[in-house]
C-alpha cells in the first residue's frame, strides 16, 4: 500500500473535515488533497529523484511529504540545526535532488552540486495555484522508497534509513482507526520534522482523521499555550520535554482539561518524572512508545492501564513496570538474544531483536536485517515473566568494569531519586586497573550535594561496584535536540580529564 493512499481514501470519505492547522486557520482534507497536487506539480518540474525538506515545522511539512509520494520521489526532511558544512555535506548526498528550503536558511544551501532549491515560499503559492492543481497526475514513480530518514550523526557521518511505503503503512493500518477519531481531536506536533515521531504523527493523523497542529520549535512555555488554545487532545513528546512542561504547567497552575493522551518515547523516561506526571494530569491517559527509526515507529506499548495500576500498586514488581517500555505490539516478534545470536531466557539482558512488516532495518544501499529478516536493535534490554520490555540503553553506552557489565541507566535512576539531583548521565571512562570506571556527572538541584553522601545513597540502593569512582558537577548536560542524552560527547570529555 502506498502512503498516499491514507490521504485518498480520508479526502473522499470526509472531504470537509479539519486535518491541518489551526481552528481559526485550518485546512479541510478536500484542500489537503488540492495543495498536494498543486506541490507535487511544482516538484515534478525538477529532475530530482529525492524531496528534500529543510525548515520549520508547519502544514507545509505534510503537504511536502504526501507531495513527494504523488511523484513517486523519497521524502528527506534533514536536520536544520546542524553546522552549516555537515548540513551542505548532507544534502550533497541526497543528489539529485529538489530542496524545499524555508526562505531565511537559503543561504546556508545554495551551491550544493546536483541539488535545486525551492524557496517554502514558492512552493506554499504552488500549492495554492488552481492551475497547477488540476495538473495532469501521472508522475512515473521513481521509487517505493516513501522516506529517507538521517540518524543523529553524534558519532561518524550520518546514515540514512530506508523506510519504504510497505513499512509506513503496515504499521499505521494496524495501530490505527480508518476515520476513528473524533472531529474535535487535535494532536499537537513538536518533535522536528527529521524525527520518526514527526513523520508517523502525520500519517496516523491523516489515516485516524485527527487535526494535526504543529509548533515550528519547541520551547515549553509555547507548547503549553499551544495546548491550551487550540483545545490539544493529544501528543506525544520526547522525555526531556516533558520535564519543562510540567514545571510550567506547575507555574501557571494549568491543567490542560482538553487533553486526554499524552504519549513519550525517543530516549529514556525516568521514572521520577512519570510519576510527576501522573500526579499532575491525572485525567491523561500516558503511553511509553518505543521505537526506533528503522521499525517505522513504535514497537512496543506501556498503555494507560499499565501507567495507572503501576502508579496506584504497592506490589514491587508491578510498581517497577513504570520502568519498562511496556509489551510488543501483536504485530511485532521480539527476542533478546546474547553475544552469539542464542535466544535469552526470561530476566537475561541481551541484545533486542525485532522483525516484522513496518520493520525496515535498511539504510540507503544497505540491508542490515538477517535471511530471516530479523533486525537487531543495537538496544540491550530484557523481557520480565510478564512479557513486559525493560530497555536498558545502547549496548555502546554499557560500562564493563573489570569484566562486570553495568547499565549506566540504572544507577542514573538511582541518583535521580537524590533530593539535591536534577539531573544526571553516568557512563564509562578508561581505566588502566578495571578497564572503565563508572563516573557520574550531575547538575544539582540546588546547593551541590558532597560525592559522599551520593556514593553512599548509591551503595544503599545498588552495591558498592556500582558506586561512581569519578564524580563531576555541571549546571546543564548536553542533549540533541530530539532529547537524546549525548553521552559520547561526556565520555570524550571526561576521558581526556586527568
């Protein structure tokens, strides 16, 4: 199935509802469905083979997107933030290709060999000009590739996964609704347009029929008006957003009575902030979507039932389910499996191994699934009696001391319970004794806390290996913006300390 199809099928069966925008600016699916020609038209003039998409989030971002799969062209919204040389360099990979470039970054672009651009504000008028839209539609397509999706390049140049229409759409038709949502739905989008979550908001937005309203930058305070003016049913943020949104919502004392479903996913959500969470917006069901780029989104589902009866339980082993990332969709097969591809025993940390329709686990002239086609996650993880997934953190990220293996997020959890931590990353450094040695760096809540008294709450509630030998104190810890904790960057910083 192809991805435009989601739009054809919405656009004829409720050609007057409201999908894109503002209430007091929005666009219907009938008007969707005409901007696109009007878009794929203007693109079609190009002699490129991919889309690229390099700006703000907004309606045009969608528009761009299905626009692309009319001719038949991968999608490729790139990461606007990155240095002006790794941007250029990026996009000269994508060639040839065709640029929608929001007008003030042209600049930063032009001179790419082999790639046009196309100024937003150019392509937005196409998309309103009645002549193009009753263009004739048969674009020859180039391709069943529907989305090329750059990694986060914090280390190394970086890749681009594969996701094609196939993928996309299987996991969209058996997680959502054909038109089930209700008119007075909005889903408010702040993730960036490069970002997995951004892309399958767009798709399960149009198939479920749900407004989709996207804020160009996130900054907290403007998602809670956002929120709250546009009546937002629905979202779904990374963790390190939801933190400075319930110190907001706490500042000004708003409640969001609108808003029924809250979902998080894309980095580790520490079970601290959940449990805020869940006291705050009692009336929000809370969902933990984990996914990974390549598998087209979420795999596996922490539901509303499982936040409220983890919450609400006095039993350990149910409480602790707040920490896991919930139970594979029914469409999913997951294994943990160890060093040599064995299939892991219930409680065994291993590698996680998934397979699947929606799962790509390709990247640009590269398949990187088995004969099988299971893909392996690079994630370590482990499954409880109960089937429920317990992610542990990149394998990469996992501190051997002296033949012991350690989950550094573990012992951040641990520490984060501290009454004097805000924050925290623990990661391995060198070590010429034990091979790396466990160091935590801390950004204290108020008055610093003495390494002491920290190594002691953490000897407490561990054992004394897992102890932290090297402690620093910082005012802020380095993420990306798509909320991921830069741990590499720490690791090379602190590696090069004495």
């Amino acid at each position: 199935m192809n991805t435009l199809l989601m739009l054809e099928m919405a656009s004829g069966a409720a050609p007057e509802r409201m999908i894109l925008g503002p209430r007091d600016a929005h666009i219907s699916f009938a008007e969707m469905s005409a901007r696109v020609a009007g878009g794929a038209a203007r693109l079609s003039q190009y002699p490129a083979n991919t889309v690229v998409f390099l700006g703000l989030n907004g309606p045009t971002l969608p528009i761009a997107l299905f626009a692309s799969g009319l001719i038949g062209a991968p999608f490729a919204p790139v990461n606007y933030r990155l240095p002006d040389a790794d941007l250029r360099r990026l996009l000269a990979r994508t060639a040839p290709a065709v640029a929608i470039v929001d007008d003030d970054m042209l600049g930063r672009v032009e001179g790419v060999e082999g790639v046009q651009l196309l100024p937003r504000s150019q392509f937005e008028a196409a998309c309103g000009d009645e002549s193009l839209r009753s263009a004739p539609g048969d674009y020859s397509p180039q391709s069943d590739v529907a989305v090329l999706l750059f990694t986060s390049g914090t280390t190394g140049e970086p890749k681009a996964a594969v996701l094609r229409h196939q993928n996309l759409a299987h996991y969209v038709i058996s997680t959502v609704e054909f038109l089930g949502s209700d008119e007075e739905e909005a889903a408010l989008v702040s993730v960036p347009p490069y970002h997995i979550a951004g892309i399958s908001a767009i798709l399960t937005g149009v198939y479920g029929g749900r407004r989709i309203v996207h804020l160009p930058a996130f900054t907290p305070e403007a998602w809670v008006q956002t929120a709250a003016a546009e009546k937002i049913t629905h979202a779904m943020v990374v963790p390190t957003m939801l933190g400075r949104i319930l110190d907001v919502l706490e500042q000004r004392g708003e409640k969001l009575p609108s808003l029924r479903a809250l979902a998080y996913g894309g980095g580790r959500m520490p079970q601290v902030v959940i449990e805020r969470a869940l006291r705050l917006l009692p009336h929000v069901d809370f969902t933990n979507a984990y996914g990974l780029t390549e598998t087209s989104s979420t795999i596996a589902v922490l539901g509303p039932d499982d936040h409220r009866e983890a919450i609400d339980s006095s039993d350990p082993r149910v409480r602790r389910r707040l920490g896991s990332v919930g139970k594979p969709l029914p469409t999913i097969e997951l294994e943990i499996r160890g060093p040599g591809g064995e299939v892991l025993s219930v409680g065994a940390s291993g590698e996680i191994h998934v397979r699947g329709e929606q799962v790509s686990g390709e990247y640009l002239h590269r398949k990187v699934i088995d004969a099988d086609g299971w893909f392996a996650t690079n994630d370590g993880g482990h499954l409880d009696a109960d089937g429920y997934l317990y992610v542990e953190g990149r394998l990469d990220d996992v501190i051997v001391r002296g033949g012991e293996n350690m989950s550094p997020g573990e012992i951040e959890d641990v520490l984060r319970r501290h009454p004097h931590v805000s924050d925290v990353a623990v990661l391995g450094v060198p070590d010429d004794q034990w091979g790396e040695r466990v160091a935590a760096v801390i950004v204290p809540k108020d008055a610093s806390p003495s390494t002491q008294d920290l190594a002691a709450w953490v000897k407490t509630h561990l054992r004394s290996t897992k102890v932290p030998e090297t402690w620093e104190f910082r005012a802020t810890l380095p993420y990306n913006d798509t909320g991921k904790l830069l741990r590499r960057v720490l690791k090379a910083e602190l590696s090069k300390s004495p």
